[in-house]
C-alpha cells in the first residue's frame, strides 16, 4: 500500500488525526473509511492474507502477487517482476537510470525506492541516488538525458537515448502484470507481413537484403535491411520494398548530393559509420519492432525514426506526406555535423555559428520558451517538449530544406508559417542571412538540392 509508512507494514493515517487508521473503530471493515480494504480479516484490522498462505500479508518474508510484505529473504529477480510491480532493465546502469524516470517522468510512484529495495544488482546505486538527489524542478527527461550524457562514462558505460530504451513513448516498460508500458525485452515479433504492396518503383540502385544482425539487442525483429556507403536501413517487415528503397535513395542522395558515386564530406561519412548511424523504420509506433528496439538498443547510432505512415515515395520530403528527408537529414545532422564541425554546427547557447542565428531568428535567446515570440522573429517553435538544442536540430532542417526549394508552394508555405516563415530559397537569402550564409558555405559540405528519391550515380 503507497500509505504505508514503515516497511512490511499497513500502518498509515489517511486521515491525519494523529491516531493509525487500523486502530480506529471498524478501521479497514467499514466501507466508508478512508482505508477501507474488501480483504481485511478482522474488525478493526487491516491484516489480510491475500495469497492464503495463512500468515499475515504483512509479515510475510516475500511479497506475494499484490506486493504485500517486505523483500527479506526474497529471491532475485533481474530484469522482470518485483515487489513493486514494475518491470526492470536487464542492464543495472539502465536500471538505476529507470528508477528515476519512472519516478518522477513516468509517474509509477516510488521507483528509486523499488530500485534499492528489489533490484539485485546495485552497482549503480549511486548514479540513482545522484539523480534523485541533484534535481530540483522540471523536465525529469531532459534533465535525466543530460545527466546521462555527462556523467556515464564516469561509471564505465556509455550515453545512450533514453526515450528509445525506456519506451517513453509507450509509457515505459510498464508492469508484472502487463499494465502500462511496453519494451520489456521479451517483446514477439509478431506475423510477419512481408509488403511489397504500395507506391512500388520500377528499379532502384539499392537492394533489400536479410536483416544482418537479428542477434543484436533491440534488432531482431528486423526482416528488411539496405546498405548504403556502409550505413543501416533497417526495416520492419509492413514497409513496402519502395518505402525502403525510398529511404535508402534520399540517404544516398543527401551525403552524395552531386550524384557522382562517392560521399561529398569523408569527415562526415567517417563520423557516421564511427557512430553505427542507422534509420530504424517501424510499421507503426508500439509495434513489435519498436518495442523490442526501445527495450533492448544500447548504440548512439539513432537520432530519429520513420514509420511506415509517413513515408511516401511519390512525393519525397513533401510536408505532411512524405517524413523521410526531415528525419534523415535529422539524423545525419545530430550525429555527424553537430560533431565533425562543431564551432559551426554546435547546438548547446552560444556555441556556434548555428546556435547564433537561431538566437537572431527567434528574437532572442530564449532557453525556455517564451510566453510569444518578438514579432521580428521568422522561426517560432512552440513545442514545450523540444528543448533548446532540439530547436536548433529543427532550425537546421527547416534552413536546408528551405534553401533546396522543397517548401515552396502555398499550401505548405501556409501550413509551416506558425512556426517558419522564410520557406522559399528567396525569401530565407533575404529574411535569415546568417543561417543562409552557414549552410551554403562550402567547406561545411551541406547537400544543396533536393533529393527526389531516385539515386542514380554517374558512372564512367
């Protein structure tokens, strides 16, 4: 019971008169009390004994299936069920990091205490005790990934995306009992569907292979795989064969942009390939390649996924049809670019000649968001969910994709502008000089033309 107050017992006082409601008359028996409990034994009592192995619930040494009693003498349980009810990271890093997040971004109640009390490896109680300890108020995520991201190597381990593997998304990686959540570790592929159906093309430069690496955590509900200059398409098996190769051209097409068979920027290509970068693409949010990824992928090779929704090869990059030029371009931009040219592409306030023009295109600086933007200001991110360098991500994008002409009609033109302005080539040359001047800069190597989807290198 959450009102206990001392370990393995029901004592509490919901009704703060200073006096344990199970001494009080009738106590847990009476339907209108505050801790009425259907299976108290006695009048006046709330000892019940709901797993009927005649001993108190209370003052059993294990817990039975309601997490009544305490964890002396319990067997150990990696990686599933406990006293709490929650399901757990095999990994004991993960483990101490989930505790947090399911505390206090989650809601599951007293997480960081489940985690000391039931989890049997605490090799990384102090990375728990950390989090907890050093958090004041706000965004528990962010504030938890940026911890991560500080301080992992510190113990040994590696950053790593904490929506992925907790299954934010979904709720986490819910309960014993299957409530809540998802991504526990365990999750089944499901039947697979094996589409080849929708918006197929006649011929591409790529093939679909077999998933190459179906034993690795978080992959193996793969069935589709597209190789392109050593990087990972990796897809579920409700894409259709064109939307795989769709997204396997514009890859091509953004780090090869002049079409000639090699990358543009082998710092760049180099930087990717270190990094394992992959396009994970799932049939759909919660599916069963999703789950498993989210529960199970430890790399730093994702920065955004596709779903088979919003990819659409007749109409590539086209807003609100066609996801897969925003979240590849994401993709290539938060791994690689942030990092091969970081005085120019550094996402952090006041780090780089990207984050100086966001400043100047929003108005000002503003970490947190503003209540309204300056009317001066072209870009207006709204999101409360996306933080100060996510906003630089997205600003990056909407520059590149504006200066490749892909939003320039008027439909879309007016469907972007509550949040930007300059969606023409035009209209960002003379509205935002700074970013146009960075991201058509040459020795930054940014792709200058739209991918169309159909990768077709000159060959002598």
């Amino acid at each position: 019971n959450e009102n206990a107050t001392e370990a393995g017992s029901c004592d509490y006082d919901l009704d703060d008169d200073g006096i344990f409601d199970s001494d009080e008359i009738l106590g847990c028996m009476d339907p209108n009390a505050n801790d009425y409990n259907e299976n108290a034994t006695d009048a006046g009592s709330c000892d019940y004994d709901l797993d009927d192995d005649g001993v108190v619930d209370s003052d059993d040494e294990c817990p039975d299936e309601a997490g009544n009693g305490t964890n002396s003498g319990c067997p150990d349980e990696p990686g599933g069920g406990d006293g709490c009810g929650m399901n757990w990271p095999e990994d004991s890093f993960h483990a101490a990091i989930y505790s947090f997040i399911a505390e206090y971004e989650l809601g599951y109640g007293a997480s960081v205490g489940c985690f000391f009390d039931y989890y049997p490896d605490q090799t990384y109680e102090e990375a728990a005790m950390d989090l907890e300890d050093n958090w004041g108020s706000g965004d528990a995520l962010e504030y938890a990934q940026a911890w991560v991201d500080s301080n992992a190597v510190d113990y040994g381990q590696e950053s790593f995306n904490l929506t992925l593997v907790f299954n934010i998304s979904e709720g986490g990686l819910g309960w014993t009992d299957g409530g809540g959540g998802g991504g526990n570790g365990d999750s089944d592929c499901g039947e697979q569907q094996n589409s080849t159906s929708g918006n197929e093309t006649n011929s591409s430069y790529f093939e679909i292979e077999e998933n190459p690496n179906p034993d690795d955590p978080g992959m193996k509900c793969f069935t589709k795989y597209v190789e392109v200059f050593g990087l990972g398409i990796y897809a579920e098996s409700g894409l259709s064969d064109a939307q795989v190769l769709h997204a396997a051209s514009v890859l091509a097409e953004l780090l090869d942009n002049d079409e000639d068979g090699s990358v543009d920027d082998a710092a760049l290509l180099n930087r990717l390939q270190n990094m394992s970068a992959i396009m994970p693409m799932f049939d759909y949010e919660g599916s069963p390649a999703y789950q498993d990824f989210a529960g199970n992928y430890n790399g730093n090779g994702v920065s955004a996924v596709l779903f088979a929704d919003e990819v659409d090869p007749t109409q590539p990059g086209h807003w609100g049809s066609d996801a897969t030029v925003e979240e590849i371009m994401h993709t290539i931009n938060a791994i690689g670019h942030t990092y091969v040219y970081s005085e120019a592409f550094g996402l952090e306030p006041d780090s780089s000649l990207l984050s100086d023009a966001m400043d100047e295109a929003r108005g000002g600086q503003f970490i947190e968001h503003p209540s309204s933007y300056p009317e001066e200001a072209w870009y207006h991110y709204d999101d409360t969910t996306c933080d100060y360098e996510c906003m630089a991500i997205e600003y990056m994008y909407w520059a590149q994709v504006s200066n490749m002409g892909i939003l320039n009609d008027t439909e879309t033109c007016d469907g972007i502008a509550d949040e930007w302005e300059p969606c023409s080539k035009e209209l960002l040359e003379s509205m935002d000089v700074l970013i146009y001047a960075l991201i058509t800069d040459s020795q930054y190597h940014l792709p200058q033309y739209a991918p169309d989807g159909n990768y077709s290198p000159e060959t002598e």
